[in-house]
C-alpha cells in the first residue's frame, strides 16, 4: 500500500436544516486503498460520499482528494436512450484518450460483450450493475465512490458482481470507498473497514480486515449494537 493521501477528509461537519449529520469528521485514505464504510441508516454514509462527490458543500471543515474520482450508485443512473456500449463510453468524456483502460479488456472481465447493443430496460439487474461499473471504469480513475452499489441484487448475482470488480482491481489497482450496511460484504470484498459513531457521526473505529471473517464480523456486529454508548 502507498503512504500517499489520495483523499484526506478534516474536521468536516453538515447538516440537513436543524439536523446535524457529520460533525468534525476526519478521514485520511491512502493510494489504492480499497476501504468499506458501515453504519446504521441515518449516520451520513451517503451524504458523506455526495460531500466528496462535490454535490454537497461542508459547512466547516476541508475535503481534498487528488486525481478523478467516479461513482456507482445504488440506483441505476444509466441512460434509457442509450445502449449498454454508449453508456459505457460515457465514460470517456473529457478523460486523456492516452490514459483509459482498454474498452475490450473491461467488456471481456465484466461479461458484458453479447449485451453491449441492448438498452438498459434489456438487462437483468447484475448486467446493470456491470454495466454502471464499465462505465465508472473506463476512464481509469483515481478513486472509485460505491454507495451500496450491490443492494438491489440477489445474493449468487451480488456475490458474482463482487467477484467481477474484485479481477478489474487486481488488474488495474486503484483507491476504493464503498459505503455498505452488510458487514459480511465490507470484511470479505474491502482491506479495512470503517464503523461510524457518535450522532452526529464524529468518529470512526478502524478494523484491518486481515483476520477470520466470521470473528471479526461479529466484533463489528458488537461494537455496532453498543455505538451509542
């Protein structure tokens, strides 16, 4: 892993009217860090991704990532008009042509070859999902924001999804957040794991997942019912 900051997150803090979200908030992530973060409905997992994203402003506080950044959301934000191809090279627009990743590469690792003139009403939800990862991909980012991009799917497709962004990571390394409620999900896919507390969320606990899973789950499982302490 590198020493090197990509996205450093300080003393940030927000709110939604008279409710506050975040309060002096700091994260710090490494280069091809590929990290989780958990926490209970409510405790800003999202707002903190659209604060990174730019589409929210801190009210206090600095957010500073290096390079670009994309995102999948939990939702499909693909466009109805346009087949699966044309999405995906959506991607592409206003990225160095010298600086993508290979679009026959990421169709071929991400199975998406025999839909690529579909339109995404055609799809089944794990070829959506895919399809939303090509084109967060294809421009070769820096950093990559999931927000519970697995959610909607069925357990064997959500599992199989996970297996296919795992393969394009160990091809072409990059930094990862992703936000999750399934802990099982952020101690097998992720290296470190995150578990916000305090309302407002003001703190963090750091797990290095490294160990056995099922022990480790359970001790975020724990440390989780007792966040209000």
């Amino acid at each position: 892993m590198s020493n090197k900051s990509i996205l450093t997150i300080q003393n940030v803090s927000f709110s939604y009217g008279s409710t506050p979200v975040l309060k002096n908030f700091s994260l710090d992530v490494k280069e091809r860090d590929i990290i989780s973060l958990i926490g209970p409905s409510g405790f800003g997992k999202t707002t903190l991704l659209q604060l990174i994203a730019g589409d929210l402003k801190p009210e206090t506080g600095t957010i500073t990532k290096i390079g670009l950044w994309r995102r999948v959301f939990q939702k499909s934000s693909l466009f109805p008009w346009l087949t699966v191809e044309e999405n995906i090279k959506l991607g592409l627009r206003g990225v160095d042509s010298t600086n993508t990743l290979n679009f026959d590469t990421i169709i071929s690792i991400l199975d998406l070859g025999r839909v690529l003139k579909n339109y995404p009403r055609e799809l089944s939800g794990g070829q959506g999902q895919r399809t939303e990862i090509a084109r967060a991909l294809i421009g070769k980012p820096d950093g990559l924001l999931m927000d519970e991009p697995f959610s909607s799917l069925d357990y064997l497709i959500r599992h199989q999804t996970r297996n296919y962004l795992t393969e394009i990571l160990k091809e072409y390394p990059m930094t990862m957040l992703l936000v999750t409620h399934d802990i099982p999900e952020a101690v097998a896919f992720t290296h470190k794991t995150y578990l916000m507390q305090g309302q407002p969320a003001s703190r963090l606990k750091e797990y290095f997942n490294d160990g056995d899973p099922k022990e480790l789950t359970e001790k975020i499982w724990n440390d989780l019912e007792i966040r209000n302490e």
